[in-house]
C-alpha cells in the first residue's frame, strides 16, 4: 500500500489469505551501522481453523526467530563501500 523507499513499507493481506490483516515494517537509522527493523500489525481469524493454527504454531515461534537470525548473519558480513564494484583495475 505505502511504500517508502529505503524506509518503510505497509501490506495488507490478500483477498484469498486464509488470515486477515497487515501490518507495517519500518527501518529505523540506530547509529553509522545499525538499523533497528521494527514490525507492527495485527492478523485476524475467526474460531479455530487450519490458518489459525499455522499462524500460531509456526509463523509466530519461527518466522520472526528466523528473520533475526538472517538479519544478524547479514550483520556479520562485510560491507562493500557503494560504487565499489564499479571500480575501475
């Protein structure tokens, strides 16, 4: 929905997601080289379904650990310096 490039960006679920809702994920400057990512939103869904269970045991004890775990293994790899792989030999 709103994009803002290098900042933020807000989705909402599909029509056809068996889950209702969204949410909005935000990078937040925290110094010269750390980004805070910061998530807020809410899903929905109405007694007790197949969805449900997925977004319970599953998407909540997993995805989120598994995001930090590739955010700080991004963390740990060197940065190039920008323009640097157009650098002329």
């Amino acid at each position: 929905r709103n994009v803002q490039k290098g900042r933020s960006l807000e989705y909402e679920a599909t029509a056809e997601h068996p889950l209702k809702g969204g949410g909005r994920i935000e990078l937040i400057p925290q110094g010269p080289s750390k980004t805070l990512v910061s998530w807020k939103g809410e899903y929905r869904y109405r007694g007790f379904s197949v969805a449900a269970a997925f977004f319970k045991y599953y998407f909540e004890k997993r995805f989120f650990s598994r995001l930090k775990e590739g955010f700080d293994k991004m963390a740990q790899r060197p940065v190039a310096a920008p323009g640097a792989a157009h650098a002329r030999r």
